[in-house]
C-alpha cells in the first residue's frame, strides 16, 4: 500500500498545488485502494495487487483538460522564460542520497559553529586567568586571540563545507515523497533531543551566577585567587549553554531546510506545511532583520573591547533575543 | 479488452457511467467493477480515465457529487459518490439514440467473417 501512495504521490509532485488537482489525487486514491482492497481479499500477494493497480491506473496527461494544466505536460524550458509559473513545471528531483548528505553537512556544519561560539566565549576567560595568577598580560591577550583564530577556522571551514551544496538553495530542486517522509521522522525523532537541550542550554545560561555568588558569600570568597573565578565559571557555563542552544537549534533548522525545498505551489509541498516557513511582513524588515545578528555581534565585540566590561556586556545576547524573538512574533506570518 | 480500440469506445464512457448511476448512486471503484464485471472483463476503465469522465460530466451538471462518511458502526470509508441528474438522463437518452444511429450507419460496412 505504502508503493502506492508513493506512486500516486511521485505522480502528483509536480502538479500545482490546487484544489482541483487535489481533489483528483484524492479520489483517484480512493479507487486505487478500494482496487487493491479487492484484490487482496481475493487472495492475491501485496507484489501482484500493487502490480495490477500501477498498470490499470492509466496515464495523468488524461487529467490534464479537467485540471485546467494543458499547459503542465507539455511545457518545455524555453531558456529566457523565467517566470514563476514556468518555473513550478521543471523541477530537478534531488536524489535521497544527495538530500541526506546535505541535512548531514548542516548538522555538521551546527556542531563546528556551537563548538566556535564556545571558544569565543571561552577566550575571554584568559585574560582573566593572567590577572588572577599573576601571569603576564601577554599569555592572556595570546591565549585569547589563539581562541578566537581557532573559532574563526571553525566557521569559514564550516562554511565553505556546506558551500558545496549551494546549488540546492539556488536551484529548482524538490524532494520525493519518500525522501520527504525519512526526513520527517527524522526531525520528530530528533525534536525530543532537541528540546532537552535547549533547555539545559537555557537554564545553563540563567544560572551562570549561581559560583560566583556562591564564592561570594562562602569563605572562598576570602581567598584572594578565588574572587575572580566566579568569572570564569561564569563563562564556562555560558559558553557550554550557548553551545547547546546552537548545535540543537542549527540541527532542527537543518531538517527545515531540506524539507522547505519543495515549494508551496506544488502539490509535493504539502507533505512539508508542517514546516510552514515564516516570512517577515515586508521586505524592508526583511532586510533589517537579516542585518539584526551581525550588527548585535559588532556591537557586543565593540563594547566589549572598548571597555573590557566582558562580564557586563553579555548581557547583550539575551536581551538581543528577546528582542529578536518580540520582533519575529509580531513581524512574521506563516507562509 | 484485446481488440477494443479506446478512441472508439472513449465516447461511450460517459454512457456507461450514466448507466450505472441510473438505479443508484456509486463511487469510483464499483462503477468500474460494474463496467468490467458487465462487459465480461472485456473492457477496463483506466481510473485516470474514469475520473476524467466524472470531473467533466459534473462540470456539464450531468452527475453530482456527495461525500459519505463511515456509518456509526465505523463500517465503510470516506467516499465519494456521484449521482445522476435530470440534465444527466436527458444527455443518457440522447447518447442511446445517437448510439442507435451510429450502430445503424456503421453496421452498414461490416461483414463479419465474410470474404469479398
């Protein structure tokens, strides 16, 4: 049964998503499983049954009048035309394999850049090492800046890695339907990792106080060395949180790219609403939403170095998400 | 259905549905059981074919479509049914009487079996 709804479905993927075309899907799907219902209680196997529905289906270029698409067979590329509608009928598959490689390299792509942003958050702690030890102010400003390259490495890699696969988004591409579905469950099963650690990233982050204020009102708040280590506690259980949040949040937007790639024009697009992806209102927030995340990164390096108020200027990121988040529940709607 | 050419019989599809639907109204699947059950497996309607022929006869006003849904015992499923309008039997009677012209005309021309 599951060979015939990936062939009705196979069949229908390129179609408009319309209601007339919806409904012909639907019941054709009616009559093929009613058919194959039959012959199964007369005693055929699932392979002879499937067999006997494929062949007797008939051939969808018959639909085309009553679905309003003459134009849906018979459309060929004419190389200048590039205008929507053109674009909705010539569609490349991308194979499971290439669809698959590509959510890994994301995933993958997720890890380096958490792993970065830790490392970045990490540097800072140097500094305040050199001045708790005593060490010299160069082995603080070195260390950092080590961090940082490292961090960096770790982002154009990563980047240039997924770069590879930069044709997808730009692309007329879609997935099948089989594709579509591992993808999905892959996704729902990854969604309970996903909100776990986002949580513990979360509440990593809330309560990255909670050693320096223990070191403050216990007796090692009166050991000289231990003043500044709240600190650095701080930032290491920043820096572990953020990376959570990162990895889990890149891994789900993974899934949600390979399953936006089917467009909501066609009918294939229907097996990916759940992933409905949000749009802002208008262009113009559009764009000054896509500078938001450079421009809170600059201001909190630039403060930060300005002042080397680094256990302040933190405060930036939750305070820019919320912010972010405020805006995307008021600008955006569903697509 | 060897021999039964469908660019012939294509024009009688919407015959034998309105045919079918004449007593009761049905769905996709049994009327095409009916058509092959009744033409002794001869002849087989592709569902593309059918559905074709649904969609453009209700267009035209000859059939109607109504969605039954399981009954409370949980028996049977969501289908579609289709059936006959006024309009519908008028276009059946006139299909029947241009069939009999035709049959009329072209038998004019077949010689079964005989030889020149």
């Amino acid at each position: 049964m599951n060979t015939l709804k990936s062939y009705l479905e196979s069949m229908f993927a390129k179609m408009p998503n319309t209601r007339e075309v919806l409904r012909a899907k639907d019941e054709l799907w009616q009559m093929m499983e009613d058919k194959y219902m039959e012959l199964i209680a007369e005693g055929k196997n699932e392979n002879e049954a499937v067999g006997t529905v494929i062949s007797e289906f008939g051939n969808l270029e018959e639909l085309s009048g009553v679905l309003g698409l003459e134009n849906a067979f018979s459309y060929q590329p004419t190389g200048g035309d590039t205008t929507q509608e053109a674009g909705i009928y010539d569609r490349q598959p991308l194979s499971f394999e290439e669809a698959k490689q590509y959510v890994d390299e994301l995933v993958r792509q997720g890890f380096f850049v958490s792993i970065g942003v830790m490392l970045c958050i990490f540097s800072v702690i140097w500094p305040i090492l050199c001045e708790t030890f005593n060490w010299s102010q160069a082995l603080g400003v070195t260390g950092m800046m080590l961090f940082i390259a490292a961090a960096v490495f770790l982002f154009v890699y990563s980047g240039i890695m997924v770069g590879k696969w930069d044709y997808i988004k730009k692309g007329n591409y879609m997935i099948d339907f089989d594709t579509a579905k591992v993808m999905q469950n892959e996704q729902s099963r990854f969604r309970k990792d996903y909100a776990v650690r986002l949580t513990i990233g979360i509440i990593l982050c809330v309560l990255c106080w909670l050693p320096s204020m223990v070191i403050e009102e216990t007796a090692l708040g009166r050991i000289d060395q231990f003043e500044n280590m709240g600190a650095v506690f701080l930032f290491i259980i920043v820096g572990i949180g953020v990376m959570m949040i990162v990895y889990s949040s890149m891994t789900m937007e993974a899934y949600k790219q390979i399953l936006k790639i089917n467009d909501i024009r066609l009918v294939s697009g229907n097996y990916v609403r759940a992933s409905g992806k949000e749009k802002y209102i208008n262009p113009t927030v559009e764009t000054i939403m896509s500078l938001y995340w450079p421009t809170v990164t600059s201001v909190y390096l630039i403060w930060s170095f300005l002042t080397f108020d680094w256990h302040l200027t933190w405060v930036i990121w939750p305070v820019a998400a919320i912010i972010s988040g405020v805006v995307k529940a008021n600008l955006t709607v569903k697509e | 259905m060897a021999g039964i050419s469908s660019d012939v019989i294509r024009g009688y599809n919407d015959t034998m549905i309105l045919y079918i639907l004449l007593e009761n109204p049905s769905y996709g699947y049994e009327i095409s059981k009916t058509i092959r059950q009744m033409t002794d497996q001869k002849y087989l309607i592709k569902e593309t074919t059918l559905y074709s022929a649904f969609s453009r006869m209700e267009k035209n006003g000859y059939i109607q479509s109504f969605i039954a849904q399981p009954d409370a015992n949980g028996n049977g499923k969501k289908r579609t049914y289709y059936q006959i309008t006024e309009l519908g039997r008028q276009y059946y009677e006139e299909k029947c009487e241009e069939w009999f012209l035709t049959k009329e005309v072209v038998e004019n021309f077949i010689q079964k079996g005989a030889e020149k």
